[in-house]
C-alpha cells in the first residue's frame, strides 16, 4: 500500500524501495501427500501440519520444570546494557518496534520502563503481546514448494 500511495504522488524512488521489501506471500507449498496448496489459507495449513510433525515427540509432552521467580529486580542500568548491545538492523517483531528506536529510546526511559517492568513480574502479569512471537519463513535453497527448505524465525516483541 506504501508503494502505491508513493508511486501516485510521484515518490518513485520511495515506491520502487517499498516494493522491493514488500515480502512474497508463500501460496504454492506442496503437502504431506503430494499435491500443491494454491491458496495463502491452505499453505498456512501445510506449513502448521509439517512443523507439528516435525516438532511432535514420539515419547509425548516434555516435562517442564518450573523456575523459581525473579529474585533480583531489573534496573535501568541493566536495560541500558541490554540496549547497546541490540543489533540495529534486526526485524521487529509483533510490536512493529524497530530495533534502531529501541536502542535510541529505551535509555532515556530506562528507570521508568524498569519500574514498569519489575511491576509487570512482581504481578506476574503480562500484555498478551509480550508472550507471542511472529513468525516468518526464509527460504533457504532449493524447490520453493518444498517447506523443508524453509527456516523458520520467531520474531519476539522489540521491548521483550
């Protein structure tokens, strides 16, 4: 849509950037038995279907032990360390935050996003978007309609 909107006001360099990180969507992905998806709905069933195969565990469900809570609480100076060390060039993930904001911003809130986030453990309460991950796939090499040549990304929450 931001190509669209640059190209008819005459932004053509703007558009022709846009378009060319406008991301392919995965229609045609052959399936378990053979035969080829040829709607974005149906790929995203074979996708599901392969990775719960793969993932599955023939000695069922994995025992996860509990940890204890967040004994020491999170200072700024702690979120100012982690911010210098984020890469600048990493994709944003469901929070739509780039990573080169964060790592600009997040110092100068640092005592009150600390605060905000030692609340959030001390509640034990968490916006929902904080637990979830997009995730996309990258085609490594190979026949594109093959999803086993397809990496999956999990892209977390930029504040996370």
């Amino acid at each position: 849509m931001e190509a669209y909107l640059a190209i008819t006001r005459n932004r053509l360099k703007h558009g022709r950037l846009e378009l060319s990180h406008a991301r392919r969507q995965l229609t045609h992905v052959r399936r378990a038995d053979g035969t080829t998806t040829d709607t974005a709905a149906e790929a995203l069933h074979a996708v599901a279907d392969f990775y719960n195969r793969l993932y599955s565990s023939a000695s069922g469900p994995l025992n996860i032990i509990a940890s204890g809570p967040l004994t020491a609480p999170i200072t700024a100076a702690d979120l100012r360390q982690a911010c210098s060390r984020i890469r600048g060039n990493t994709s944003p993930g469901i929070d739509h935050i780039p990573s080169r904001v964060a790592k600009l911003c997040v110092p100068q809130v640092a005592d009150r996003l600390a605060l905000l986030i030692n609340a959030m453990f001390a509640a034990d309460q968490f916006p929902p978007d904080f637990v979830h991950a997009r995730t996309i796939l990258l085609h490594k090499k190979g026949d594109a309609t093959d999803i086993s040549n397809y990496r999956p990304i999990s892209l977390l929450p930029t504040i996370y």
